[in-house]
C-alpha cells in the first residue's frame, strides 16, 4: 500500500458506527435529527451570510464572513460528503463524531451567537437560529434520557421512606 493509501484509511471514519453511538446515548434518529438540522443550519448560514455582505457597514461584512465559516464547519462536522474536494474533511468529521454531545452543544451555540453579538440585525438572528438549535438538539441530547415512572415512584417512595424514619427518631429522642 502506498503512504497515500494508509493516509486515507487512518482519515476515515471508524467502520463500526455502532460502537461509538452507544458511548453518547443517542438514538438513531435522534443523530438524525441533529445531522439534518446542522446542514439545514449550515445552509441558512451561508444564505444569510452572503447577504449580510451585501452592505457597507464593516461590522455587518464581519458578521456576514463569520456566518459563513460558521456554514463550513457545520457541513464539514455534519455532512463530510459535501466537502469531498477538500483533504482532510474525513478527518475533521471523525475527529467530531468523537466529541461528546454537550462539546458539540457549547461548539455550535458559541459559533452561532458571535455574529449576532457583533451585529444584531435580523439577518444575523434568523440565520444563525437553526445552527443555534443544533447546539440546543445535542445539548439536550447530553442531558440525557428520561427515567421511566416506575423507577421515580420507587425512588419517591424509598425518600419518604427515610424521611419517616428520621421523623420517627428525633420524636423518639425528645421523649
């Protein structure tokens, strides 16, 4: 094999996706979700980015420019595959996937709100909204599941449980 070849293969993502889905404890779907709305959120930010541009007031140009490599690095991060032409997309996109949820939740929300701290326009409110609602996706992703009601009920009952007894020995130390 050529150094070429062993270069690809040590950039590609991990073969076995199974094994690093269960590590964060995110449904199939769920990564769907997430994958969809980071690209439509790059998408929007490229949009919005280039029109922002379109202006004179050098903040609104910063603003523009900063959405638009935010819009790079959700497609490079969420959707390797639309940046075939550029080398080392395999690698970024796996190194990604090796983030934890709420790495990728700070990740995304910090990217989104910068252009809007530095021009507060609609255009940079509506355009960064979905990036932002990526990071709050895999934000509440690293919250992590629900408990199921038996397990509350039995966790409620075993608290009232203890709370009785500590009731009953202090009355039974006062006597």
């Amino acid at each position: 094999m050529s150094s070429q070849d062993e270069r690809f293969q040590a950039a590609a993502p991990d073969p076995d996706p199974a094994a690093s889905s269960t590590d964060d404890g995110m449904t199939w779907w769920y990564r769907w979700l997430c994958r969809i709305a980071g690209v439509i959120g790059g998408v929007s930010c490229a949009f919005a980015g280039l029109w922002n541009c379109v202006t004179i007031n050098p903040l609104n140009i910063a603003a523009g420019v900063w959405m638009m490599l935010n819009a790079f690095v959700l497609f490079l991060c969420e959707a390797p595959f639309c940046c075939q032409f550029i080398e080392f997309a395999n690698a970024v996109s796996a190194r990604a996937d090796k983030l934890r949820p709420w790495q990728k939740a700070a990740f995304y929300c910090g990217m989104a709100v910068f252009p809007v701290m530095l021009s507060l326009t609609l255009t940079t409110l509506f355009g960064n909204a979905i990036a932002f609602a990526t990071g709050v996706l895999y934000g509440l992703s690293a919250l992590g599941k629900k408990g199921d009601a038996i397990s509350y009920a039995r966790i409620h009952q075993q608290q009232k449980q203890m709370d009785e007894e500590k009731l009953t020995g202090a009355l039974e130390g006062q006597a």
